[in-house]
C-alpha cells in the first residue's frame, strides 16, 4: 500500500549516459532527436552500479531559462529496476508522508519545519516539535544481493549528523533516521561496514544511544516517486 506520491510536473526525458564527472555533472544522449546534453547529477556520492556508459537514464527539465544546466539526472535503470538519483526527493517524500500521518512513529508533532540549524554547525532535515523530535533523512540507492546498503562511499557529514543526533537523545529529545531507498527491489537494509567503518560504527553507537532508525522503500518510475513500504533493518 502506498504511503505517499511524488509526481514528477512533466513527463521525463530518456536517453543514454555517456559519462559522469566532476561529482556533479553527466554527459547525457538524449533518446528523441539524439542530442547530447550536460545534467546536473543531484548526486556527489560514488553511485556504484549507476556510472556505466550507456547506462539507460531519465532527466527532467527545468522550465527556468536562467538556469545554467536546465536538465537534472533523475533515475536510472539498473538490473531491470528504476533507481531514483536526486537526492532532494526523500526529503520531500517524508515531510508529505509525516504531514499525512502515513509514518506512525512520527506523530503527534503540531509543527514541522524544516532544514533548521542545530548542534555544532549541522542543519537538521526535519525538526518536529512541541516535543522536539530531529528527523535526518538519508537518500539509498545502492544494493548488494536482496539487500539495500548505506552508505555507497565513505561520508564524514553523515557520521557527524550521527553523533549530532546522539547528542539530541542525550538531551532528552526524540531522534530518528529514515534511510529512503530509491528503489523497489530490495527486501532488507544494512549499514555498509565494509565501505565507511566510520559511518556504520558511529551510527550503530547511535541505535544503542536510542536514536531510532526507519528504512522505507519507493517504487519509482517516469511518471513519479511512491513511498510504499516499510523494509527490515538488518543490524
């Protein structure tokens, strides 16, 4: 059962990667008319398994005629899946699904706002309140076997909202960390140990810490974006 939809204003783009580089930018063949293009990829992780020219892709473009890369990478399709690559779209999901009342464990909350600054020099994705309840909302794209992992390259910013969330429960505040994976092919999650030690080791002393984590999954295709489903969190 679907919890919440984004759909995208205008219908995709398909084509063919040719190369990513630069962290943020993707050479990009165009399906209809064959023209080559520049992407913005809303993406600065390794993108493991989404890199390969010839890659099939999906851009959307931008009505703005001041923006200097009008098309933005959003999807890709690996091992028969769509894959979701803009990492803002999570965000946006979970503040819809909280706003409907579709995640139980992030009720009860009068107030929502969100990218607030908090800790030491950290913004915070979510914050719900009156109690206070940070929420920081993790993008997943990469999987291994039947399982979803995070993260796909190593990421000091994210261990340092880890210990940043820690320090909210020590407080006394209620703290959370929903891992959104842009896909609908997995059945389980994991940290990747193997890939950031750092990162897992942090956010595992987190959980003891009583942080709490929700891993939901999406179906995506051309037309939009569905939070769909809860999946296990394999620690």
């Amino acid at each position: 059962m679907a919890l919440f939809a984004m759909l995208f204003p205008s219908p995709l783009l398909k084509g063919r990667l040719i190369q990513r580089y630069k962290r943020f930018l993707a050479d990009i063949a165009l399906e209809e008319g064959g023209d080559i293009i520049t992407a913005h990829c809303p993406n600065p992780g390794a993108i493991q398994g989404l890199t390969e020219p010839g890659t099939p892709v999906w851009v959307s473009k931008s009505p703005n005629p001041a923006r200097a890369l009008p098309f933005t990478w959003e999807m890709a399709e690996s091992e028969g899946t769509f894959v979701g690559m803009n990492t803002s779209h999570p965000n946006a999901l979970v503040v819809e699904a909280i706003q409907a009342g579709l995640i139980p464990q992030l009720q009860g909350y009068p107030k929502l706002t969100r990218e607030v600054n908090y800790g030491e020099n950290s913004r915070i994705d979510i914050l719900l309140s009156d109690p206070f309840a940070y929420v920081e909302v993790k993008n997943v794209h990469w999987k291994r076997g039947n399982m979803a992992a995070f993260p796909s390259s190593p990421t000091l910013r994210g261990t340092k909202h880890m210990r940043e969330l820690s320090t909210m429960v020590e407080q006394g505040h209620k703290a959370y960390v929903v891992y959104v994976v842009q896909r609908n092919d997995c059945e389980k999650f994991e940290l990747a140990h193997d890939i950031d030690p750092l990162y897992a080791r942090e956010a595992s002393l987190a959980f003891e810490k009583g942080v709490q984590s929700l891993v939901y999954a999406c179906d995506i295709n051309p037309k939009g974006i569905t939070l769909v489903r809860p999946i296990t969190f394999q620690s």
